[in-house]
C-alpha cells in the first residue's frame, strides 16, 4: 500500500479511542482518523464533530468503505472478535487494542480467517512491546552479556478499581500484558500456568481476591512470578526484574523531576497506564503507520493475541483449579514464522 497519508477509521469512540484519534492527528505523521463507528449514535456523532470526522452508526458499513486504509478497534473487547473479522475479510489492515478477543476460541478464528486471506493484516495492541525501559532489557537479555536468565520478578499494581472489576481480570485484564510482553522478552513459550492468593487488602470487594500472583514456568525451565495487585491506594507501578546468570537487570522507572514539597524530596510516579505508557502508545501506532504503508505488519500478531488468550486462560484453570496447568498451544503456523 503506498499513500501519502493513511485514512484510517477507528471504531469504538471511548475514552481510550478518543486518545488514539488525538495522538494520531496530532501528534503523529503518516494518518489521519478520517472516519469513526459507535453504537452509541449520539455520543459518536459528538466526538466526530470534534475530531472533524465523519461518522458510522455501523462500524461494518465503516470498515467496507472505499474511504477507509486501515481499521482502528477500541471498543468492548466482546465486538473485537467481528470488527477485526470484517477488516480481514475486506483486505484491510487492522490494529486491534488487547485484548484479540476474550476467549482463545474467538482468537484461533481470527487467526484462521487470516492464514486463510493469505496475507498478514492485524495487529494487536501490547504496547508494552514499545516501551523504551522493556526494549532495553530485551537488547540485554537477547546478547546474552550477562548470561542466561533465570528467574523475573514483575509486578502491575494500580490505585484503585471499581467494584466490576473482579478476580479473573486480574489475570484477564491486567497480568494479560506481562503475558505478552515477557514471552516477548525471553523469546520463547510458557509451559505452565499457576496462580496463587496472598492475604486480601482491606480495600478488595467480595469478588475480588487481591493481590495474587501468576507464576510461569518457560519451556527451557526459565520461572516467573507476577504480581496483581490492583487496589494499593496509593500508586500505579509496573516492575519487572531480570535475574541473570551474571547480573540482575532492572525495568528502568521514566524519569520525572525532583520535588521538594512539606519537608520532603521526591520523584511523582505515574497515577495510571495512560501517563506511563504515554511514550510506548505513540512508538506503537507510529510504528504501525509506518509499517501499513509499506503492506506489512511488524507488531503483535494474531498470533500472539492467540497465545496470549490460550496462556491467561491457563493461568485462570489454574487459579479457580488451585493447581499448576500445562498450557497447550498448537505448533506455530509457517504464516507466522
């Protein structure tokens, strides 16, 4: 595909939707948000005014548009599965927010439909593969100048979530990205899935075990264990420590200036994903524009989507199981080597 400037069609016109319209028509070079879908007419009507887009009631009817290069899917995860399908079916390149679909199943159908199309289109969103600090650890673990590794230690803490957020999504929702972006860094599968409680935090609900922690063992035997604990009250903190034959590397924390306030000095932290992930969302969709205009996909597969979904489905078995699960994924397809 060779344009000037890609016309891209976003549908799901929801806060995180929102962001990707501003930070690609404004931040970034190569597209533009032409067009948006929601099945909220009213409020999609709205922000296309905004953005100066035209908008869809139907995001099929978007999708199908000669007007349209590439499709954006931001909406509840449960439409992911027929946006994604439709991008497919009309030829188009899609970017697909995470997760591919909510179950394994909706994500193998996709990944099908594409080996079956014959050319790789979709893209999904783990943006935590752009993120400047993971990119270092992954140049440092992949040369092997510091051995092999053995053990990570990570942990994706959050302020606070409301009470619909229960204990699957945990695994689901949040550790979903420690799935992708681990496997990513280590370059290699899990084998297994187990998840563990420790004592619940006094800010929990009934349905809500926190905090719990995933552990995943590697095929080459590499262990790991996450950390989930979602209501902490007072941060939002994503770690991850690589512990090497030879030495211990640390995710790097992003730097924000000193201040010295009430008797004492410090550094602000990030109060939610959307700050700390601010620079990694806009590597990813520049990255993603880069590599649709020149016809290919560069980022996270369906593939991977698919794997991912197969893995938080193991770790979830294990948890309501209360044992440690062999996670089961098919050979990789030859169209994804």
């Amino acid at each position: 595909m060779k344009v000037e400037d890609l016309k891209l069609g976003l549908v799901g016109v929801g806060a995180i939707g929102r962001t990707h319209i501003e930070r690609i028509n404004n931040q970034l070079q190569g597209a533009k948000v032409v067009a948006c879908a929601d099945v909220n007419a009213d409020f999609g009507r709205e922000v296309a005014k905004k953005y100066d887009c035209r908008f869809y009631e139907s995001g099929e009817e978007m999708i199908e548009s000669a007007d349209i290069d590439g499709v954006i899917v931001t909406t509840l995860d449960p439409d992911h599965e027929r946006f994604v399908m439709k991008s497919i079916k009309e030829g188009k390149y899609v970017f697909c927010e995470k997760p591919l679909a909510p179950e394994a199943e909706a994500c193998k159908r996709i990944v099908e439909a594409e080996i079956a199309g014959g050319k790789k289109l979709v893209q999904v969103g783990f943006m935590r593969r752009y993120d400047r600090g993971y990119r270092q650890l992954k140049e440092a673990i992949q040369n092997r100048k510091y051995g092999e590794p053995l053990l990570l230690h990570c942990a994706h803490r959050n302020p606070s979530v409301d009470e619909n957020y229960d204990t699957p999504m945990a695994v689901e929702n949040s550790m979903i990205h420690e799935i992708d972006v681990l496997r990513w860094l280590l370059d290699e599968e899990y084998a297994t899935a187990e998840v563990v409680f420790a004592k619940n935090t006094r800010r929990t609900h009934d349905n809500l075990m926190d905090p719990q922690i995933m552990i995943l063992t590697t095929e080459s035997g590499v262990r790991i264990d996450v950390e989930a604990f979602v209501n902490t009250g007072h941060c939002y903190d994503i770690k991850c420590e690589v512990v090497c034959e030879d030495a211990i590397l640390n995710l790097p924390q992003p730097a924000t200036i000193e201040v010295c306030k009430d008797a004492q000095r410090g550094h602000a932290i990030d109060s939610d994903w959307s700050t700390r992930f601010v620079d990694a969302y806009n590597v990813e969709f520049q990255e993603w524009i880069n590599a649709t205009k020149e016809g290919r996909v560069d980022g996270p597969t369906a593939w991977d989507g698919y794997v991912g979904q197969v893995t938080a489905k193991a770790a979830s078995k294990a948890r309501d199981e209360k044992k440690v699960i062999k996670i089961e994924v098919e050979a990789k397809p030859d169209f994804y080597k």
